[in-house]
C-alpha cells in the first residue's frame, strides 16, 4: 500500500534520477530563521517576510539558472519538527515525504543554534541530500556564540555555509554547494540511547518489504510510528502498527515518559552534545534591545506604548494622506474639469475620458495617499518584531471572551489585508480556533478599509470619528468573538508562542514588501476602479443605474442614504477602496459633505466597514475554512453591517431631535 | 531536636512551584511539563522540556501570558498552561546561564 500523506500519493520508490528534471531545492528550517528572505535573496520578493514565526504560511516556488542549469527553489513553512500540528507545517511535511525535493537546505538561527539542530537530526534521518546554512551570524555573535562552521561539518558529514542572508552575505558561497550536494545522500544521524535504538529496530524489522523500499527511510517511519504519528500511522500496517504499540508500551514503562517525549528528549540531548563540541558561549555584548523589550512589554508601560503607537500610526496615515490628497485633488479636479468642456458635456465622448480619468484620480488621490503611508508603518512593525509582542499585551483581555493567544496574530494581520490573514490563521491548531480567527479578522477593517474611514470620515468629519470608528470596530471584533466562542465552546490548548528579538527594519527590505503588496492594487485594482468608473458613467449616462439603485433601495432606505448609493455597495465587493471612490463617482461631487449630512457618512463607513468581506477574500475563506463556513460569514457580517448600520442611522436622528 | 533539625533540612531543599507562581528573574528548573500531546509538543519545540532552565522575565495583567527566557529565546506561555509546569528554584546557576545558552 502506499503511503499517503493528506490525500496526495507519496511513492513508496526510491526517487528519480535528478538528471531527467530541474534540481528541486527546498529551504526547510525552525520558523523565523530567515529561509523567506534567502528566497528573496535569489528569485527577488516573491514570498512575504516578517519577523516572527509563520509569517510562511504556504509553500512558494521560483526559478534560478546557475552555471546555466536551471533549479526550482521551494520556501517551506517553518516548522519545528517532522511531527506537525498545524496546516502549516502540515504542508511542509507533506512536501518532504512526498519526495519532489532533491536537495534540502537546512536554514538554522545560529543565535538559536541548538534548538535549530534538533530539527537537523530529524531532517537527517529522511536521506535526502542536505546542505547546512548558519543564517544570522551577526546575531549570534552579538549574543556572545561563536560557532565552528568546519567542526560541525565534520560532526555532521554536511557541508556547511554561514550566511547573513538580510544582508546577502554568503548566499553566493551556499549556492555555489548546491549542484554538488545533491548527490550525495545524508548521512544517517548520531544514534540514540540503547533502548530507544532497540525499540526502533525492534518496529523497523516488522515493516514489511515495500515498506522498507520505501523513498522514507525504514528508520525514519519506525520512529514516526513510535512517537504516534498521526500520518505515517494511519498508513503502515497493521503489523507495524501492534509492533510500535508494544515497543511504545515497553519504553514508556522503562523511562517513565511517553515516547514521543523520550524521542524529541533524545534529539534534543543529541543538538545540545553537539552544540557543546561545536560552538563556544562567551559574554554577550550588551543589547540594548532586552531593555526596550522590558519596557515594551511592562504591565502598565507596555499599554502605554501600545495605545500610544496606535495613536501616533493614525495621525502619521492620516496626516500624510490629507496632506497629499488636499494638494493632488485640485490637480485632478482641474483635468477633469477641462476635459469636460473640451468634449462638451454630456456627449458620450466625454463620458468615457473623464470616467477614465475620474478613475485614475480616484486611485491617486484618495486611495495611494492613506495606503502607501499605511503599509510602510505596517511593514516597520512586521519586521521589527513587535506584532507577537501585541498578541502576548493583548492575550490576558482577549482570553476573557474566549479567544486564545495566538488568534491575535491573524487578527492582527487582518489590519494589513484579509487574505493573508485568513491565511495565517494555518498556524492555530484548532479548526475550531482558526473559524473564529478568520471569522474576527473578515471584521477587522483592512488597509482599504482602513482608507475608506480615514479618506471619508477623518477627512470630512475629523480625525476623532475615525478614530471613535475604529474602537467601535474593535468592540464588535470583541464582542463577536465572545459570542462565536460561545456558540462553539472548546477548550484551547493556550498560547505557545515565540517572541523574537527585535530587528531594525531594512529600509530597501520594507520597500520591497509594500511594493508586493501595493502591486496588487496598481495591476489589479487600479484597472479594475478604472474600469468601474466607466461602467458607472455609462450605467448613468443611459439611465441603467436607476435600476441597480431600486434594487438595493430597501437596503439603502433602511441605512437612510442616498438612493446612488446603491450602486457602489455593488462594487465594493470587488474591492472595499472602490464602495468609496464610486460614491464620489455616484454622487457627481468630491466633496461628499455637500450631499451627505454627518450621519450619513458614519453610516455608510459602518456599512462598509462590516459587509460582506470582498471577492478575494471570499475566495481565501473558502479555501480555508470551506464553502459552507464561508457562507456563515458573509451571512453574519452582512448581518452585523445592516444591524449596526440601521442602529447608527436612529441614533444620529435621535441625537439630530435633541 | 531531631525533628527540627530534618524540618530545617525541608524548608532548605529548593522549593518547587509551578511556572505562573514562580518569582520573577530568578533562574527556575523545569521538573515536569502536561503529559498533553499538543500541549507538551508545542513546549518541547521552544525548548521548555524537563530539566532546562529558564527564566521568568514578565508576566501580563489580567490572566495574560507569562513570558519567559528559555534556551537562547522568549517564549509567550499562557497562564493556565503555565500553571501545569512544575519548576524549581536553582540556587546556582549553571555556567553559562548568567550570559545566554543557545
């Protein structure tokens, strides 16, 4: 029978000979030890960096010629061990045992040297060719660690590279192995303790003959069946399986400790031996980070300093924005004010161009001005490590509504956009905690959200609705949390979570994220407001508008907006930036307070803020979480949005009568 | 007299208590981690297993995370996960403790 690991097929053959296809080359290694920014390094900024673990949520590939062959290099999820427990490391497992990788590059945190060995051991144990890289070198020697590259080459048969890959040192050296390497098989491992050893011969010498043909090693599946994986033991046989059962029994009662504790206790006695031969521990140099970090992270400073970033990210978005949107606006409006009396206005001619152009404008000026400031200052907080810090502050008020450690980061993510944080809920274990995470982080506003409150509402009525905007928004992520968890209770496994050290964010490196992520908008978005706007103009041009407005008039009468509003609702589906431009385009004004009193605005935000999450992220929820949850959570927001929105509507008539 | 004498030599041995209780910045043994597999796993990996040393460097208000210095690293542990972790105190610390263990 084959193996079969998460519905894809894994041959129970050795591999194929690597000169009938391209050199498959993976970056396997702990999560945040900079594999994504060796990537980078190589292919150019495909996959997304951040400083702190999972950032990598999805495998990614690319293409590299050297020495004028060509070689596919594969990002992989960080994972800790070969044992996963999430989808994230799921999908790196899945790639490893599915045999399409000829070339492993085992990328370690030197500063976390032997920790990231206990995880070289295992890899060693799969056979497949590997190349050690030491990344950041510069961190371990600030913390005092000198490490022998050539010692523990030696002690582990693998050649070994250190790089600094942030700065692109060694990256060239570690590629020049590659070619060679991928010949030669890795060696097996150190042994283990006498009756660990026994234990797993004892199930290596039940599996049967194709099993022991197997692209996995005999060793490797016995081990894995020894420490009850849930995978390789739904796959063997049953044979296998009564065997490892005993041998499990016979250890446990011998070492007092279940078997997957003595086998990961093993591997972790097994780096530690070797870090002690390879590497010397001197005095650290003083980091001035571990203060900050203590001040950060301070029972009553650290809400302090949270609050206060908070405070100082929006007026820098915000101060930013409507300083270039006041100053490029009026350029804009000129144009398009000279293109209408250059066509004649009215004429069809002049529809078009200035459709085009009011769509052009609207990208420029209300759109770029907010998010490009916005992404920088998310980027900053990214890469200097400051998000798990927020998750570990906010943990102890989030619990209290049911919601567990962890969940915070994709939450949290969903400030930047909702398909990677819909994705980045792969890193929570529980299905159950990943629903409600993707659930909170559809709800959180999103970056073009975040545009519309800030373009619309900060702009017109003052930054102080926008900001009471996000704290009501941040009441409902709260609230509905609260009820979700309710409505499925379960007990979490609690946060587990590894705070990284903080990085000074590379100025070219964020440049490069904000540009793959404002990428999206200028190839996708931008042509797609563009287009929008022309079909909009023309929708008005000939009357077809009315008939869209009717159709959603019961929604709009209810929420008490403009009839015209109807219509971008409709295309704020495609993209949440364009519910906002579109209502310039559909009220024929750029300045939205002449044709909407303040409760109006408020509403219409509200309405936006919380309706049905846009197409992408539709699609990303499906993927994730499935059709039929999906279909939940635009029940529920479309749900939330139109309750909240008719409430904000009677409160600001009940204030307008007083 | 003999009573006294072995009720000294108790309230001498290092006192064991459990992760969420112990004191701030001290260095700790850990002498038993939640036999859960999930639980265990996740703890094993960032290197809080049985007779590693760490340190409690703070702890979140209101039933937050405490976090600790473990094996070259911080780690974010849940206060009720906390609270199923025995450790115990160490009088001296090991040699390299005083500066950072990868």
């Amino acid at each position: 029978m084959p193996l079969v690991i998460n519905s894809e097929s894994v041959p129970l053959t050795f591999r194929s000979g690597i000169e009938s296809r391209q050199v498959a080359v993976a970056l396997v290694g702990q999560p945040n030890c900079g594999k994504s920014t060796i990537f980078n390094q190589v292919i150019g900024y495909r996959s997304e960096t951040a400083n702190f673990p999972g950032s990598t949520v999805d495998v990614s590939r690319g293409q590299v010629r050297q020495n004028g062959s060509a070689l596919e290099l594969i990002d992989v999820p960080g994972i800790y061990s070969l044992t996963t427990s999430n989808p994230a490391e799921a999908a790196a497992k899945r790639l490893l045992l599915t045999a399409k990788v000829d070339l492993v590059i085992n990328v370690l945190d030197s500063s976390l040297l032997s920790r990231g060995l206990e995880l070289t051991l295992e890899l060693m144990e799969l056979g497949i060719p590997m190349l050690v890289c030491l990344n950041m070198m510069d961190d371990a020697e600030r913390k005092g660690i000198a490490i022998s590259a050539e010692k523990l080459s030696e002690r582990l048969g693998l050649p070994v590279v250190k790089t600094v890959a942030s700065r692109g040192l060694g990256i060239r050296e570690l590629f020049a192995k590659v070619k060679v390497q991928c010949t030669q098989p890795a060696p097996a491992p150190p042994p283990w303790s006498r009756d660990v050893e026994k234990a797993i011969h004892g199930v290596e010498s039940t599996l049967t003959l194709h099993e022991r043909n197997a692209t996995l090693p005999g060793r490797f599946i016995a081990s894995k069946l020894l420490e009850s994986d849930a995978d390789l033991a739904a796959l063997a046989s049953a044979q296998a399986r009564t065997a490892a059962a005993e041998a499990r029994r016979e250890l446990e009662f011998g070492r007092g400790r279940n078997a997957e504790a003595i086998i990961m206790g093993e591997r972790h006695d097994g780096a530690m031996r070797i870090f002690e031969e390879v590497a010397v521990v001197g005095r650290p140099s003083s980091d001035v980070r571990l203060i900050i970090d203590d001040l950060l992270t301070h029972p009553l400073w650290g809400y302090i300093f949270l609050g206060a970033l908070f405070l100082g990210f929006f007026w820098i978005v915000f101060g930013t924005g409507a300083l270039l949107e006041r100053s490029l606006q009026p350029l804009f409006a000129g144009a398009s004010a000279r293109i209408s009396s250059w066509l004649g206005l009215g004429t069809l001619k002049e529809v078009l161009l200035r459709s085009v152009w009011d769509g052009v404008a609207g990208g420029a000026t209300i759109v770029l001005p907010y998010l490009v400031p916005f992404l920088f200052g998310l980027a900053f907080l990214e890469d200097l490590g400051y998000l798990p810090r927020v998750a570990y502050l906010m943990d102890g008020l989030l619990h209290r509504i049911g919601l567990h450690g962890t969940s915070v980061l994709p939450v949290l993510l969903g400030y930047g956009c909702s398909v990677p944080a819909c994705m980045a809920t792969r890193i929570l274990p529980s299905k159950r905690d990943r629903f409600i995470a993707s659930v909170l982080a559809t709800l959180v506003p999103c970056s073009a959200r975040s545009n519309v409150i800030v373009a619309l509402v900060a702009f017109y009525l003052g930054p102080a609705w926008a900001l009471g905007i996000f704290a009501f928004n941040a009441l409902v992520v709260i609230l509905s949390g609260w009820i979700l968890t309710r409505v499925w209770p379960e007990v979490s496994p609690g946060m587990v979570l590894e705070v990284p050290r903080y990085q000074l964010p590379r100025p070219m490196a964020m440049t490069r994220k904000v540009w793959f992520r404002l990428r999206e908008f200028v190839v996708l978005s931008w042509p797609l407001l563009i287009a929008g706007s022309v079909v909009l103009a023309l929708a008005e041009h000939w009357h077809l508008d009315r008939a869209i407005n009717l159709a959603f008039s019961p929604l709009t009468r209810s929420l008490g907006l403009p009839l015209a509003v109807g219509t971008t609702l409709v295309f704020g589906l495609l993209r949440k930036e364009m519910s906002m431009i579109m209502l310039v385009q559909a009220l024929g004004t750029t300045n939205i307070s002449q044709v909407m009193s303040a409760g109006q605005i408020v509403t219409f935000t509200i309405f936006v803020m919380f309706y049905v999450p846009c197409i992408a992220t539709i699609a990303a929820l499906v993927k994730e979480i499935g059709r039929k949850m999906t279909a939940f959570v635009i029940g529920y927001s479309l749900l939330v949005a139109t309750t909240l929105g008719v409430a904000t509507r009677f409160m600001f008539a009940i204030l307008a009568n007083k | 007299m003999g009573a006294k004498a072995s009720v000294t030599a108790v309230r001498k041995l290092p006192p064991i208590t459990h992760l969420d209780r112990a004191p701030r910045r001290k260095w700790l043994e850990v002498i038993e981690v939640p036999q859960g597999r999930g639980a265990s796993r996740s703890l094993a990996h960032l290197g809080v297993v049985v007779s590693e040393r760490l340190r409690v460097r703070a702890v979140a208000p209101w039933g937050g995370p405490i976090l600790v210095d473990v094996g070259g690293t911080t780690v974010a542990i849940g206060r009720c996960l906390a609270s199923r972790i025995k450790v115990r105190l160490v009088r001296r610390d090991r040699a390299g403790d005083e500066t950072c263990r990868s």
